[in-house]
C-alpha cells in the first residue's frame, strides 16, 4: 500500500526531485527522507529543518515510521535526499572506518525526559569503547535508573549516529539493540578493527 503522503512511484524521478526542490523553496517540506544503503541493511533517514530527526532500520518499517512521523510531527513529507546529503555522506564514512564522530545538527524532539539525558550522553562513549547501562545511568544523572536506560536506547531514534549499540550489559555481553543484535555486533567490530583494538 502507498502511504498517503508518498509520490506514487510511477511518477518520474526528475518530477519528484522537482516537487521535492519547490516544497523546499517554499517551506512546505517539514521532513525530507530517503533511504541509504549500508552494511548493516538500508537505513531509513529523516530530516527537519532543525536537523537529522529518525534513522530507522528496514527491521523497524520504514513506511510505518513514515506514518508516524506523519501523525506526530507533521504530515508534509516527502522523499528530498538533498537535505539528508551531509548525513548521508557521513554514514558513508563511518561504514567506511573514515569517521569516528558525526558532526551533524540533529532534532531531538522525538526523545524527552531522562530518554533525551540518556541520547545527550551516549556520544561521550567514544569510538570503539563501550559502556554500561550502569554507567549511561549515572552518567544520566540516575543512578538507579539502569532499565530506563535500555528503554531509551531501544527507542532511540537515531541508532548509529547517536551510539547506543555502544552500550552493553555490565557483565560485558552485548543486550538488546533497536536494529538486532547481528547490526549490534557489525557496529562494534568496525570500531573495533577501526581502531586496531
């Protein structure tokens, strides 16, 4: 089925690029997407005005989260890679073992409360280092809040580029990740090979 907000898909790609550049131009476009290909399956990314808002793996339904980004942000929506160039090009370097930390505006509003503390601290892992959920927690400012910070990585709305799949449980086995543990497991060993470790 063809979401309500989708370009049908017989129509050409010189018209959608169009359509998407003119509701660009005129303000009309609050989230721009498109799909990159990576070692971990198609990614799906989103994209506001403010910055990158969604990464969803395929595992997740990229048209269902379509759908709700419709519902709780905004219903104009289309597919406009341009916007998502500077994200792209950086998950392109990552995959590559080229880029340790990505330098992107991002839009957080899909996360508040302590999941949002949570988001704001998993960048301090740094690059082919893990962490516990103990220590996201106090790092958070919650010690005690451990399962909470497994609930806000599972529903992180930015995996890879915020590094949650850099979080473990504390007896060092992997736990759960938003894309399933193989992606988890992939993420890891490009750092870590990245990093010669």
């Amino acid at each position: 089925m063809t979401a309500p907000f989708a370009t049908p898909p017989e129509v050409p790609q010189r018209l959608r690029a169009q359509l998407a550049a003119r509701a660009e131009r005129e303000g009309v476009l609050d989230i721009a997407y498109r799909t990159l290909d990576t070692p971990v399956g198609p990614l799906l990314l989103a994209a506001t005005e403010q910055g990158l808002l969604r990464v969803a793996y395929a595992s997740e339904g990229h048209a269902a989260v379509l759908e709700s980004l419709a519902e709780t942000v905004s219903p104009r929506v289309l597919s406009a890679p341009q916007r998502l160039e500077a994200a792209s090009g950086q998950l392109d370097e990552y995959f590559a073992g080229r880029r340790r930390r990505f330098e992107l505006p991002l839009d957080l509003r899909l996360a508040n409360g302590f999941r949002r503390a949570v988001l704001t601290h998993l960048p301090e892992i740094g690059y082919g280092e893990t962490a516990s959920y103990a220590r996201v927690a106090a790092a958070a400012g919650s010690p005690k809040a451990v399962r909470a910070v497994g609930t806000a990585c599972a529903r992180n709305p930015l995996p890879v580029v915020v590094p949650c799949h850099r979080v473990v449980r504390s007896d060092g086995s992997f736990g759960g990740y938003l894309g399933g543990p193989e992606a988890k497991r992939s993420l890891l060993a490009l750092e870590a090979g990245s990093t010669g470790s």
